[in-house]
C-alpha cells in the first residue's frame, strides 16, 4: 500500500499535544472531568481571543490595513476596546497574528484534503481542491496576504516560507521513489504554489465564486502533473 500523500505535510492542530493536566488536572473519577475555575478561565480567553481574529480577518478583508482600527475590530467581536489589548498589544499585532493564523488553517485545510491520496498528483489535486474550497470561504486570505507585502514583509515572507518548508518534504520523498521527475524541490513547490494562487485569484476571488470552474480545475491539474513530469492525467472528475 503506497505511503499517504499530502500536500504541505502533517499539520497538527492546537489541541493535539494536550494532556488531561492540560483540561484542569489528572484524570479522575467521572465528577473530576468538571473544568478547574483556572482552566475554564483559561478556555474562555482562548474563545475571545479567536473571536477577535475572526473579526480582524473579516475587518482587514473588507477594509483593508490602514483603513481599519481597533475600534472596528472589537465592534465586530463584540468587546470592549480595552479587552483587545489583553491579547494584541496593536493593530499591527493583531495583523500579523491574522497571517499566521490564516497561513496554519489554510495548510490544515489542504492537508485534511489531501489525507486520502495515494499519488504525489492525486495529493496536488485533492489539496488545491481544499485551497480552493478554504479561499471560497476565507477570501480575506487573498487580501490579507497581500497587504502584508507593505503592512508587514516580515510576516509575508514568514506565510510563504512556511508553507514551502512543509511542501519540500513530501515532494523531495516522492522524488526519491520515482514517482515524480527529479529537480530541486525548492524550485518545484514554488512553482505548484505560484499556479494555484493565480488560478483561485482569477476564478474565486476575482469572480466572487464558490469553486473553480470544473474545466478550468482539470486544466490546472493538468499543468500540475507537467510540472511534476508524470504527464498529462485523464480528468476522472476528482475536484
């Protein structure tokens, strides 16, 4: 049975690693299961907190950096102004922390696409599938990252080094098998990464839809699996 492809690695989410002390002390009997005061103090910052991203996301997105403010953003949350600045110590931080957080659920999203497949292709075509899916519902994915080339380069080039430090390995292994042409995989997921961002900008964002055109996603993975050097795949209605 071929090893599972994926498309930008194994991407974890927040809550793996946690530990019954972790969810308000050892495991116990049925009653000690009840949250400590401390631990559900604890979830409920975790809870404003990511209310507070959702709403910078949804306030950069439609406003853009230098036109929102912090009073816009904790409208939108719900909060006060001064509760903001228990998390985010600025507009700017809370911008920054918006990119990050969009780079790690667009990769978990590609990722969870991608968890079936048995090809390096199948595993470009499923994960740019959840790209596509993830842009549809996040378009402020687009914007933001954009506005990060002037608002805060350092947290651009962060996004899109992350998202290529986690696309090598599973490029360079498929590689090693055979399964793909060799070549720098460096040079390789910079390339896969460049067309599926221009083919969801042009047919997603720009167009205001819910997913690529089927012909033009079959298009896509076509150019893919020449990039790939495993030639040209019959479309089988994978999307």
């Amino acid at each position: 049975m071929p090893e599972r492809a994926s498309i930008v690695g194994d991407v974890t989410g927040p809550d793996a690693s946690r530990t019954a002390a972790d969810l308000g002390g050892a495991a116990g009997p049925p009653d000690s299961a009840v949250p400590a005061p401390r631990s559900r103090a604890r979830h409920k910052g975790e809870r404003t907190k990511r209310h507070l991203l959702e709403a910078a996301e949804q306030v950069f997105g439609e406003y853009g950096y230098h036109d929102a403010s912090v009073a816009k953003i904790t409208e939108v949350a719900g909060v006060a102004q001064g509760t903001f600045y228990l998390y985010f110590a600025s507009k700017l931080a809370v911008f920054e922390e918006v990119v990050a957080d969009l780079n790690r659920r667009v990769r978990h999203a590609m990722s969870e696409a991608a968890a079936g497949a048995t090809t390096r292709l199948e595993a470009e075509r499923l994960g740019f599938a959840g790209f596509f899916r993830f842009t549809a519902e996040h378009p402020a994915l687009y914007r933001v990252i954009r506005q990060a080339e002037f608002v805060s380069p350092r947290a651009m080039r962060q996004h899109y080094e992350s998202i290529i430090a986690h696309y090598i390995p599973p490029l360079r292994d498929a590689m090693a098998r055979g399964e793909i042409a060799e070549g720098d995989p460096a040079v390789l997921a910079w390339s896969l990464i460049a067309v599926g961002e221009a083919v969801g900008m042009r047919w997603i964002l720009w167009d205001e839809a819910t997913e690529v055109p089927p012909a033009v996603f079959e298009e896509m993975v076509a150019i893919l699996a020449r990039l790939l050097g495993v030639g040209t795949p019959p479309a089988d209605g994978v999307k």
